[in-house]
C-alpha cells in the first residue's frame, strides 16, 4: 500500500518512560515497562502484541483514561504531561481534544445518530456547524442515514457513526481498541479504509490497538508490544510480514 502522508515533524503523542504497574507485593504486575514512543501528527499507528502484553493500557494511559506509574505523556502542543493536570482538566481533554471508537461501538440508543455524532460538542457548550456536520457525517458515508437510530443500523454502519462521533471535534488523536473486532471481514476492510482515509485525507492522527494482522497494515507504523516493552517497531509491514512477527513473539504459539 503507498502511504502519500508527508513526513510530518509535529508529535501527536508521546510517551517518556511510562511505566504503569497494578498492585503491590507478591501481586505486582508492570503492565507498562519503561515505554517510550512518539506518534508524529497525520500518522497511523497499530499497537500489537500477545494477550496480557500491556496495549489496553498503553491506549489508557497515553489517553488519559488511566494514570501511569512513573513517566510522562504528551499530547498535541500542550507543553505541559497529562501527570501535572487534575481530574476535570483530564475529563475536559478527554472531551475536547481525542476521539476514542471501541470494539462495541458505544452509542446512546435512544439518540440518532445526528444527535450521537454531535455530542461531544455538546458536552463541551460549543455550537454544532451545520456545514462541517455534513461534512463529517458525508466522509463516513452516512448522510442518508443522520436522522435514524442506532438499532435500525449495521454494525459496520454503527462503527461509522462512532468514527464521526471521534472526527467532530477534530481531536489531535484517534484512540481506537480493536474497532474491528466485532465486525466481519468485509466490513471490517471498509472500517479501517475510512480510518485510513481520514489518515491521508484529513491529516488525523490514529493509534489503534488490534489483534488482527491485516488491520495493522493498514497503519503506517506497527508497534510490537511484550510483557509491557516495545520489543520492535516498523513502517510498511505486509499483514504476512506482521504475522510472522506475532508467531515470534509467541502470541499464537
Ligand atoms: N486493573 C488491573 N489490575 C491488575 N492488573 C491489571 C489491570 N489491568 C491490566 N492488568 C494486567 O496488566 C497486564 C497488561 O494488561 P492489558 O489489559 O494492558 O493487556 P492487553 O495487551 O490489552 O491484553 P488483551 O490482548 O488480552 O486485551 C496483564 O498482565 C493484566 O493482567
Ligand atoms: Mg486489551
């Protein structure tokens, strides 16, 4: 696959010597060990690595959703890590500043999907554009769609919904765990086309944990996670390149 993003030199996210560690004593379990990694802005990142490798909390501490141990993380311009702010700041940059899709797509039900795509600006108090609104719902391929319901939707459909919800406020990241993992193959293809799109396009950065392969390669860089240590990186992966690489880490052993 080509990539045509141009190189860029802003860093979206950074992690410094994040370690995160759950319990205490005999129970001590570092889920993150020393990890240190930047995404440059307009790129697309897949996290991978073995069950209990440390990428669902990677995602949430480099999200902010969960507080590291030791170690600092930034985002976007701010000049200051995630550790100096307090709770409602955190909520505040939750809201404002990244979009979270998750495997389970995480609609409210009873809004349509217009209503569900505009929350976030709502939450925040700032005004809907009726314009970048159409824009948004129109790149996902659901303007006929802005007035239904969740229920009388696909999946696939229900996970675009989810990727505008993300656009919206034009985060400065995507996190996205496993956003195709309940979606069969054809629609899952289609899913990580408009995550890539959205990547070339729009110039959006995307940090996207899978267990799949062929979803990895659609990410500009591979992040290989074991025992909660990058244990290798890489851009322009093949997804039989990327396998062989999980088979050495022992994930499908
Ligand atoms: N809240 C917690 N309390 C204690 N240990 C935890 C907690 N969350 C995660 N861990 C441990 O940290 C390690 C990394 O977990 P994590 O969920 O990040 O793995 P993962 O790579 O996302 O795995 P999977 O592919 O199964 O989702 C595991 O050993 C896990 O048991
Ligand atoms: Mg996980």
């Amino acid at each position: 696959m080509v990539r045509r993003n141009p190189v860029s030199t802003e860093v979206a996210v950074r992690l410094e010597s994040v370690t995160k560690a759950y319990g205490k004593g005999n129970g001590l379990v570092t889920a993150l060990n020393d990890v240190s990694v930047a995404m440059p802005r307009g790129t697309f990142t897949a996290i991978m690595g073995p069950s209990g490798s440390g990428k669902s909390t990677f995602l949430h501490c480099a999200a902010g959703l969960d507080r590291p141990t030791s170690g600092r993380i930034f985002l976007g311009s701010m000049s200051s890590d995630l550790s100096t702010l307090s709770e409602s700041q955190l909520t505040e940059l939750r809201r404002d500043r990244i979009g979270f899709v998750f495997q389970s797509f995480n609609l409210l039900a009873a809004l349509t999907v217009q209503q569900n795509v505009t929350l976030p600006l709502r939450l925040a108090g700032r005004r809907t554009n009726r314009a970048h609104l159409a824009d948004t719902l129109a790149r996902v391929g659901l303007t006929d769609r802005a007035k239904h319901l969740p229920s009388q939707l696909s999946g696939g459909q229900q996970q675009r919904v989810a990727i505008a919800r993300a656009l919206i406020t034009q985060p400065d990241v995507i996190f996205a765990d496993e956003p195709t993992g309940a979606l069969d193959t054809v629609t899952a293809r289609e899913i990580l086309k408009l995550l890539r799109h959205t990547v070339d396009t729009a110039g959006q950065t995307i940090v996207m944990v899978t267990h799949d392969p062929v979803a990895a390669s659609y990410a500009d860089a591979v992040l290989f996670l074991a025992d909660g240590s990058i244990v290798d990186t890489g851009t322009g992966f093949t997804a039989d390149q990327i396998a062989d690489r999980m088979t050495h880490l022992g994930a499908w052993a």
